[in-house]
C-alpha cells in the first residue's frame, strides 16, 4: 500500500506482498491509488493484480469501493479549498475495469457526485459503466438536481435527454432553481468564507446554453404542491432568500443575471405578470421585507444583476409604482447607490412619502450613518412636495449632512421650524454640536432670536457650547440682537444637587460655565458684556468658570483678567451659618456659603491654581479653610497638593466649628507629608485637650489615628498619641477612607491595622506607634490577636515585635494568669525555685514574671483562634494565626518560611486543627504543596496522620491534588499509606477518583496497594480510573489484568458513557478489546436496576458512534434496557432520528413483545415515535423509498427450467486462510485473529456471497 511506483508495486508482489491487504479504515491498495488519481499504478494494478475483481468489490469502513474513493476523495479536496482538477483517476478506472455495478458501491451514489463535479464525460462512463442515472436520494433529489453553475452544455444536454424523474425535489424545487444550491456557501462545513472556494461554481459563470437546455417546456410549466409556477419559485427561493446571503464579490451573481436573462427569453417573468397582473419583482421584495438587516455590497450587486433587469423587462412595470413594495425597492435602491435603478422608480411615479416601515424614502435618505450619495438625494427631492419637507430637518439633526441640509432649505423647507418639543431647529443644531449646518440654517434665515420655552435662543446655546463662529455670525447677521436676553438653564453644580435650575443666566454666565476663553473673551470684549452681571440666585461668570469641570481653568483666567471678583460668596441658602462650612456634626457641608475657590476646589487644579496664585491680601480674603475641606472631599491629590503653602496659616486660624478645620489639616498631612511633625504639633496645640477626641477627617466619621495607622504614617500617630487621642477605634466604615478594605467589617483597632499592612507598606516609626498601642489598648478581649494580624501580613518582624512586648510587660495579662487552673511549673523548664503566678499581681514591686510564664501567655495568644464572623473574609473562623499565615499559601499569596518559624519559635501548635473549613497546618500545606513549610512543621513535630473534621489528612490530599513530591515526604514521615478516606476508598482509589497525576498512581501501587481492591461502592481504582477518563496512556498500556475487573451495580460501561463525552467510544474500544470476551459479553448487555444498558445510554447521550462498537463486542440490540424497552425505543421516545436510522441499520426489530413483571407487554416504535412526525415519516416512508423498483424485465424472465426442490443448501464465505483480509496476520494472537473475523462476518451480513460446496448438503 506504500508503493509509490508502478515499478516498486511489480517489486514487491514479485517478492510475495498482497494486494488484498487492508488498513485500519479497510482500504486496500486500489483505494489509495484511486484516491491519488495515480493512473501509472492504476495501469500496474490492472495488468498485474491476480484479485482485481475482489480488490474493486472492497469496501472501506465508509462502504466505499475504489472507483468510488477515486470520485469522493478528489472531490473532497476540491471542496476544501484545494486547486481543482479533472477526475483522470476515475475516468481511467472506468476504462480499463469490466463493467460490474459491484465496483460502485458508495454512501453517496457517484452519479450525483459527477453531475456535482461537472464532468459531462465522467456521467457517461458511469452510466456505461451500469450506474442508475435515475437514483432518488432521501431527499427526493435525482442527477439533476445536483447540477450547478458550473455544469456544460453537454452534461445538462445529457441528463435532460434520459427524461429523469422526479421533476420536483421533496422541498418543491425544479432543477432550474436547485442550480444555485451550491452557491449557498453556509451549507459547507468547514471552509474559509474568507478564502478561495474551488468549487466548480467558481469555476465560471452559468453557461447561457446549458441553462437554457436545462428550462425545457416540461420546468417551464411546472408547478409544485403550492401551485407556485417557475418564475414565483425562483424569485422567492433563489433571489429573494439565498441570494440575499451571497457575498458581494463571488461569481454567483453573474451566473444568476444569465439565469434571469434566460427566464426573460423564455417567457417565464411575462407569464408570471399575465398571471398574477403584478409586476414580477413582488415576490422578490416580499421575501426581502422579512430580512432585518442587509450587507450594502450584496444590495449593489442585486441591484445591478437582478432587480434593474427585471424592471426594464417587466410588462407591468407602470402599475408596480403603486405598489407598497415599490417603496421598499426605491429605498434599496437608495442604500445600494443605483442612479439609474432610483431614476426609472421615480418615472414610474413611487411615492418619496409614501411609507414602508415607518419611513418614506427622503426620510430613509436621511437615515444616520447612511451614505446617500448627492445625485440620488437631489433626485428625491425634484419629486418632493416641500409642504412635507420641514421632519427631515429633524432626521439630520443627530449626525449632519450639509449637503442635504441645504438641498431641503432650498427646495423650500422652512428654518424656523421647532421640534416636537418646541425647541427652534437652530437652536436644536446648536445644542448637539453641529456648527455647519447651524451657520447655514442661520444663512438661510432662522431668527437667531427665537428661544425654546426656557428662554435658550441661538446665542445662548452657542455660548454654552463654545461656539464661536455661531456667535460671530450672530453679531453679523443682526446688529440689533438683545445680548443681554436671559434663560434658565439647567446645569450641573458640583456641591451642590446634581441637577440644578439657574434662572436669570445670560450669554456671558453660559460662556464661562462652557469653559471656552475664546468665547468669554469675544463676550467681554466684542459684545461688552457686565463680568459681574448676577443671575437671580446671585451666581456670577466667576462661580460658573470655577464650577466648569471641562476645561483647563482658562476661563478663571481671562474672568479675572478682565476684573472679576474672586473673593464674592454666594448668597446664603437655607438655616445654616453663613460663617461656617460645617454642620453640626463638624462635617464640611457644601450647602452653605462658597466662593469661587471652593467651588473650583472640587474641578480641576488649573482653576484652584489661578485663584491660588493671586497677591496674598485677596486670597486671605477667600475660604481657603472650606476649599481644603471641599479639596479633601473630592479626593484629587493635585488639587490637595496645591494648599501646602497654606497648611501653616490654617493651624492658627481660631474657629468656632471645634476641630474640624485642624482635621482638615491632619489629614491633608497624613496624605500628603510624612516629615511636618512640627507642623502636626502645632495644629493639636491649637486644640482644647477635652476636644481633641473629637477632630475628625472630613468624612466626619474617621478617626486621624485610624488614617495615620491605615497610611502607615507611624510617626504622625505618635505625635497624635502624645497629645491624648485615644480614637484608636475603627467604628464605622467610611467609603472615602479606604482603611482595610470594604470586605473587612470587623471593627479593629489602630494597633491590628498597623500590623496587619504589607510589608511594602511598612514605615519606619512602626515600633514605636505599635509598642504604645499594645500597652495601652486592651486587646486581650478581641476575638483577633496581634498575631493575627502580623501573621497576614508576612512580616516576620511583627511576631517578634509583639512577642517581646509581651515578654517585658506580662503584668498586662493578669485576667489571663488567674484563669489559669494548671500552671506548668519552673522546675520543669529547669528553673530553680517554684513560680508563682499571683505573686506578680500584688503589686508593681513584686519581681518579673519567669520566662516559663512569658511563654505560656505567648502560647495562649500564638494559638488563639478568631471567633467572629464578621473577620471574614480576611480571617476565617476558628484560624490560628499559624493558620492564617498558611492560608496565603492557598490563597496564591508568598507565605516566607521566615514567618512561619517565627510563629514555631514562640510555640505555635504544629497539631492544632482550625475549625470549619481549616484543617491542621500540614493538611494546609500539604494543599499548597510547599515542600520547604512542610519540612520545617515535620521538623517541629507535626502529624501526618491527623484528621480534618470533613474529615481528611495531609496524604489523601496530596494524592487528590497529584503532589508527588509532598506524598513521598509524608510518607517518608509516617503516613499510613493503607488509610482509606470517608467513603472507604484507599489511596489509590482516591488518585481514580481525580486523576491528575499518572505518576501518583505507579508510585502508589508500587508501595504495595492492590489496583483490583474493591471499595465498599464495588469501585477498584481502575474502575474509578476509566470511569473519568483519566490516564489512558496508563491504563491500557501498563498490562493491567482486565479479567479482573468485573461489572458494577449500576453498570460499567453505562456510566463510562455518562461521564465522558468526546471521548468515550475511544474508551469502550480500547476497554472491551481487552476484556475476556465473556466479560465484554456480560457488560454490554448489563440492565441495571437502578440505571440504564449501555446501548440505551449510548442513545440517550447521543453517541451514536458507540453503537456499532457496543454491538461489535456481543450487545443485543433489542434488549430491554430502559423504561421504555430496547435502544430503538427509546431513540423514538426521545425524538433522535440518527440513532433510529443507527439501529435499524444494525437490525433492530421495530416491534416486539416481552414480559414485565410477568405481564405481556407489546413493544412498537411507531408508537413511541408517534410525538415525533419525522420520525413517524421515516419509519413508515422514507426508510423505504430508496428500495429500487423494476426497472424492466426481459421477455424471457420466467422461462427457465423449474427444478424440483432438492433441499437448502448452504451459503458461505471461502476463507482461504492466506493472500486475502480474512487471512491471519504477522503478530496476530489467535484471540485477536477470531475476533477480527467476527468483524468480517457482521460487515458481511446482507451482502451476496459465493456459494461452494461445502459437503454438508
């Protein structure tokens, strides 16, 4: 089969080699040459192969034949996207081989595939050859109607000439419209839209002669079950459906303008119209009006292909203008660009009002993102009425289009029309931006001073836009306009509602809330406006420059520039104090009095920069005070950086809102500084010693010291601590503040947040801030320790920091000494002398406490566990703080062992387990799989075989998790590898169970565990293996005993069917080949209680390719296996034609009976297919229209000699045993061989074979 030489092939059968030798697809060497369209090795295997006619009657696994590989395979490249050629390898077979229908057995009769190809000759030789060029596919499709575009004159000559039938296809389609079929480039799977496509539609266009032979008087009077006629089931089929989805550059459109150009000369449109006295593109349209949406370059080619022709040759053309689809034509015409198309359904007098979907043709030239072109739209509007012009200036508002914009207005549009809201259109165009057509609107007459029902008139929205050329064009059109008309605009003001109605704003208060210098300058200096004109809420040009967010605070600039005052304040609102900023809650509220620099402070930093670098005596004039609250508030650093220069002079400024203003101070320096200790020092003097509890940040709720520990800023927390403050209290959640984190609503101290920050947050100063806090926060009585805290952090360091205090100052744990009932004693840490525990209590003169009692308070805290849900979920409950540094192991966070050796020196239990979903430390570990923490807890005597609560130990998760390296640590310690876990699986189950590591599995059963032990489930690991598909390479390979390996109660082979998908036919092959044959004979048929047979699951999954290999290795397809009974019901019941066609292909029976529960019960599948029609169909008709009928019969037929009956006689099949496929094969065990021609019988079955004497007669 490798030969690749007519002189290598006479070699090698020279020396022996055989020609009937089969691969694992049962292609022989005719099938390889042929489908190679080697004609040199064809000619050799003619001449010299003795089993020529046996090697032509070979079938692959397909049911294909080498003549027949020898079509399908070349033509397959072709179709995916090969270079194209002519079939010379079939063509040649055809020639030299004895005709014999035998040799062109093939899924696919090959005479539709050669009239697909287009090779005229290669039909002949077919039909020579014994082909029936009368087969009718399932589909009711004949020869015929496998022609396409790429089809001579001579095929479809020779086709039409043998009279085939049936006309119609079972969809109702003649071959004059199934031509196009293959153009249909979504019904081929699998190939580059964006590519070449080497079909032979691409080859050329549709041969006018050949279509015309095609149209013969028989299709062009046909009419299909619906009584539609040619013309009708081309347009609605052909162009108006697939056409619609062609791309705009493949050939198909050529061919189908041949197409229509034939229909036309035949008569067929004319007859259309005479029929239906209507124009023959209405059912063109009608299709297409069902279609949501259009590719513009398919549209053009339709245009110009298809729908022009056929309106130029139309015979009621002049009453299709009245039609309601005319107006859809007119519109694809619009967006295809057609001049022409458009000029000849404006003759015919197509409405451009008239509607379809809601839009006259103008109003759909005026659709956004649409590019009309000029000349088409010009032509639209000669046919206008410009009474109904003033909605498409509407309809151009949103996007522009000068070009049309101005047509409109010079047809005779009206510019001062208002929208549906009373809103005049200029003032409409102004306001979404669209300059160009505002100025034309303005050149063409608008009055610029017509205003909407809020007073806004052109100038107006033009100085909120910035638009500057409108204005000027203003000024020049109406040197009498009134400047100083006023509106009410809504507008947004950043402190205070977010929506805000100013009545009384002119044109230059807009202008500077637009943030346009360029405008604020033509207003001051062009128009002369007042720049401290107020509006009637007291607002200024300099309050809306300074409240503007969408400039460079240019516009601040040029106000003050010109002479605003930059130190006005806005009127009071409401009751609160017009002198403070604050409520009484001392937090800053924007609702009181502002000026232009406390405004400007929530913007953007250019405007606070300009008001800031005026001369100081103006700016001691301003809230410098409420614009750092409103600064901080806002949260832009840069702007909060620009009030450095000013933090000294607020320290000293008396105020009566308490410390409010000094917090402002504080926490502009815990943001910003970490050096102005001095300055920090200064501001807390300014305050009363009883207030100083009371300064909050300008959220109003957090504390500094909680912000200063959060910041990592230690050494302003001292400063704050030496002063008194005590707020160390984190008690509300601040969204501003970002302390820990939102998810953390445990309300912990400055002391745990200190500790709990990363070490790159670390500042210098920690120690100090830490040791104070420890010492003077009780924090024995929270739920989260210190340690904790350090822990989280992965710092070493703070364990150590912590433990030393402790050490120095055990006093602070009294409580804790007297709850102690068994105090270990010194002598037992080789300490001379007793200690006792209550003689520390008396009083400060009493002696230190020994080291053994510092360190049974160190191991009380070192393995206190959390206790509140509300830790989570940084802290789960019930952790250690030894547990709370392994779990960044699984959390992906870097635990250093530097850490956890820290915690052991101070005497963490390696044993100790957490509560809930934390197991032991080295159960933790031992997930993580790090080996270097696990060797420091073994070192420290941790144990392996501890359980979990769910319950588990380290080992059965190192397996589970497929760490190799962590199972032979453990083991090298200790651990019980005969440990079996909840459900009684061993190890070696387990690894099954989750097969992650094929390693694992060898490993584990070279310690000795029994791959064939049956867990109390009646699972062995290699059951659990296969089941989830795990370790193929392993399983089938490693020389496993399968007879060993016995069905389970709810069924092997059924539930390897349920867990894999894709996969499992490659399982049950490779499984049931290695079974004893008494065994796969025994799983296949299993019928579990309280599951399904395999068959019936196979059917039930959809793997249909399951069944030929279930079938293969001794199911009986017509076992009960399911509710519903065998397979085939249960493929009817749940409505999968494919199975049914599977199994009755295999020879199930359709209807049975059968006993259940001792009750005769009758088993149809016509009944259980009865919900499902097509099903129903093809049981009772479409399985047995492709049976042949008589096609003839001789005259002589009935006159041969009748013959007694002499007895049966029995047929079979040779089985020389050498030089053919049933022969046995080098290497082949005798097992394998008897298998094999087990395959050969059931491939056999139906087919006719030689009948030889074999004497038992």
């Amino acid at each position: 089969m490798l030969s690749e030489s007519p002189e290598v092939l006479k070699l090698l059968l020279g020396r022996g080699a055989r020609t009937t030798d089969v691969d694992e697809d049962g292609r022989n060497v005719w099938h390889i040459a042929a489908a190679n369209s080697d004609v040199d090795l064809i000619n050799a295997l003619h001449e010299h192969d003795e089993h020529k006619d046996q090697n032509l009657r070979g079938l692959m696994k397909n049911g294909t034949t080498p003549i027949a590989q020898s079509i399908m395979y070349p033509f397959k490249l072709i179709r995916r996207n090969r270079e194209p050629k002519d079939p010379v390898g079939a063509l040649r077979m055809l020639e030299v081989c004895a005709p014999n229908v035998a040799y062109l057995q093939s899924p696919t009769p090959l005479i539709f595939l050669a009239a697909e190809w287009g090779s005229g000759e290669l039909v002949r030789k077919l039909i020579d050859f014994g082909a029936d060029p009368f087969e009718v596919d399932n589909k009711g499709r004949n020869a015929l109607h496998y022609l396409n575009t790429g089809a001579g004159e001579a095929l479809v000559k020779t086709l039409v000439d043998l009279k085939v039938e049936p006309l119609f296809t079972m969809e109702g389609l003649s071959p004059a419209e199934t031509m196009f079929a293959f153009s249909n480039f979504w019904d081929f799977g699998g190939i580059d839209l964006h590519g070449p496509f080497n079909h032979p539609i691409s080859s050329r266009p549709l041969d006018v002669a050949a279509y015309n032979n095609l149209l013969t008087d028989d299709i062009l009077k046909s009419r299909n079950s619906h009584g539609a006629g040619l013309w009708e089931r081309f347009a609605v089929v052909v162009i108006g459906t697939w056409a619609s989805e062609w791309r705009a550059e493949v050939n198909a459109w050529v061919s189908l303008h041949n197409a229509v150009q034939c229909l036309i000369r035949k008569g067929a449109l004319e007859k259309y119209e005479e029929e239906k006295v209507e124009c023959g593109l209405i059912p063109i349209l009608s299709v297409w009006a069902k279609k949501p949406s259009w590719n513009v370059d398919t549209i053009r080619r339709c245009l110009e292909e298809v729908i022009f022709p056929i309106l130029q040759a139309s015979t009621k053309a002049d009453g299709f203008g009245e039609s309601p689809t005319a107006v859809q034509c007119l519109q694809l015409a619009i967006d295809g660009g057609h001049t022409d198309l458009v000029a000849k359904l404006l003759d015919l007098g197509v409405s451009v009002h008239a509607p379809h979907l809601g839009l006259s043709a103008l109003e759909w030239a005026c659709r956004p993102l649409l590019m009309c072109k000029p000349a088409i739209f010009d032509q639209l509007l000669e046919h206008a009425d410009e009474s109904k012009l003033d909605g498409l200036l509407y309809r151009l508002l949103h996007y522009g289009d000068d070009h049309k914009l101005d047509a409109i207005l010079e047809k005779g549009c009206d510019p001062n029309a208002k929208t549906s809201s009373g809103v005049p259109i200029v003032v409409a165009y102004i306001e979404k931006g669209q300059t160009t057509s505002a100025l034309i609107l303005l050149d063409s007459g608008a009055d610029p001073g017509a205003s909407s029902e809020t007073g806004v008139n052109a100038a107006l929205a033009a100085a909120s836009e910035g638009d500057l050329l409108v204005l000027k064009k203003i000024k020049e059109i109406d040197r009498s306009f009134d400047w100083g008309k006023t509106c009410t605009y809504e507008f947004h003001c950043l402190l205070t509602e977010p929506v805000t109605l100013m009545g009384g704003c002119n044109v230059l208060h807009l202008a500077a809330f637009g943030g346009s210098s360029e405008v604020l300058r033509f207003c001051l200096e062009a128009l002369d406006l007042d720049v401290e004109s107020q509006t009637a809420d007291g607002w200024r040009p300099i309050h809306f420059a300074a409240n503007c967010n969408r400039g460079d605070g240019s516009g601040v600039r040029v106000l003050l520039g010109h002479g605003a005052d930059p130190t006005t304040q806005l009127p009071t609102r409401g009751h609160f104090d017009p002198r403070g900023y604050f409520d009484p809650r001392g937090r800053f509220d924007p609702r009181g009095c502002f000026d232009p620099l406390v405004l400007a402070a929530r913007t953007v930093s250019d405007a606070v920069e300009a008001l800031l670098e005026l001369d100081p005596e103006t700016v001691s004039k301003m809230n410098v005070p409420g614009a750092l609250m409103a600064a901080l508030d806002h949260g832009d650093e840069d702007v909060i950086e620009l009030f450095r220069p000013f933090i000294h002079e607020l320290t000293k400024i008396p105020e009566s809102s308490g410390a409010s203003i000094i917090g402002a101070v504080l926490e502009f320096l815990i943001r910003t500084s970490e050096e102005e200790l001095e300055l920090a020092t200064r501001a807390l003097e300014m305050v009363d010693p009883e207030s100083i509890n009371s300064i909050r940040m300008s959220c109003g709720e957090c504390s500094p010291l909680v912000l200063a520990a959060a910041r990592g800023q230690f050494a302003i927390g001292e400063v704050f601590l030496d002063h008194g403050m005590t707020t160390w209290n984190r008690v509300h959640h601040c969204a501003r503040h970002l302390i820990l984190g939102p998810s953390l609503h445990y309300p912990c101290t400055a002391l745990h947040i200190a500790l709990m920050l990363p070490g790159h947050l670390a500042r210098q100063h920690m120690k100090g801030f830490v040791t104070y806090l420890l010492g003077a926060i009780d924090w024995s009585s929270h739920e989260l320790s210190p340690f904790h805290c350090a822990a989280i952090s992965n710092v070493p360091d703070k364990v150590h920091m912590v433990a030393d205090w402790i050490r120095g100052y055990p006093e602070h744990h009294a409580k804790l000494l007297r709850g102690m009932r068994a105090w270990p004693s010194s002598a037992a840490k080789g300490v001379a002398g007793a200690y006792d525990p209550a003689s520390n209590l008396a009083g400060t003169d009493q002696p230190a406490a020994s080291e053994s009692t510092a360190d049974v308070i160190l191991r009380h805290y070192i393995n206190q566990p959390t206790a509140s849900p509300d830790l989570l979920p940084m802290f789960h409950t019930g952790q250690t703080p030894l547990l709370v540094a392994l779990d960044a192991l699984n959390s992906g966070t870097m635990c250093s062992t530097e850490m956890i050796e820290a915690l052991l020196r101070y005497g963490a239990d390696v044993n100790l387990p957490g509560q809930g979903f934390s197991g032991t430390p080295l159960y933790e570990v031992a997930k993580s799989n790090r080996l270097d923490v696990a060797r420091l807890l073994l070192a420290h005597g941790a144990n392996p075989n501890l359980w979990t609560s769910w319950p588990s130990i380290p080992l059965i998760t190192a397996v589970v998790e497929g760490h190799l390296e962590m199972a032979r640590l453990l083991v090298e310690h200790g651990a019980d590898i005969h440990v079996l876990n909840a459900e009684g699986v061993s190890l070696l189950g387990v690894c099954g169970e989750r097969p992650r590591n094929p390693d694992m599995f060898i490993w584990l059963m070279g310690l000795g565990l029994d791959p064939y032990r049956v867990d109390k489930q009646g699972y062995t690991p290699i059951h659990d293996v296969i089941l989830r598909g795990g370790f193929p390479g392993l399983m089938f390979n490693y020389g496993f005993d399968f007879s060993r390996v016995r069905d389970i109660p709810k069924g092997f082979l059924s539930l390897i069917i349920e867990y894999n998908r894709t996969t499992v036919n490659g399982i049950l092959k490779r499984l049931l080949k290695r079974l004893p044959r008494e065994n796969a004979v025994q799983m296949t048929n299993a019928t579990p209680e309280r599951f399904v047979s395999p068959l019936c699951n196979a059917v039930m999954r959809g793997e249909l390719d399951c069944i030929p290999t279930l079938l293969r290795y001794g199911a009986r397809i017509d076992v009960e296996g399911s509710m519903e009974g065998s397979a085939l019901m249960v493929a009817c019941a749940k409505g999968n034609l494919e199975a049914v066609k599977a199994l009755l292909q295999h020879g199930a029976s359709i209807s049975y009976q059968t006993t259940v529960n001792g009750v005769l019960v009758s088993r149809s599948a016509v009944e259980y297919a009865r919900p499902f029609p097509h099903i129903l169909h093809w049981l009772l008709v479409d399985r047995h229209v492709r049976l042949r009928g008589i096609g003839g019969a001789s005259e002589s037929a009935g006159g041969a000699e009748t013959r007694p009956w002499s007895g049966g006689r029995v047929a079979g099949y040779e089985l020389s045993g050498v030089g053919i496929s049933t022969g046995r094969r080098s290497g082949e065990t005798g097992l394998e061989y008897l298998r094999r021609l087990d395959h050969i019988r059931a491939r056999l079955r139906g087919q006719v074979v030689r009948v030889v004497d074999s004497g038992y007669c």
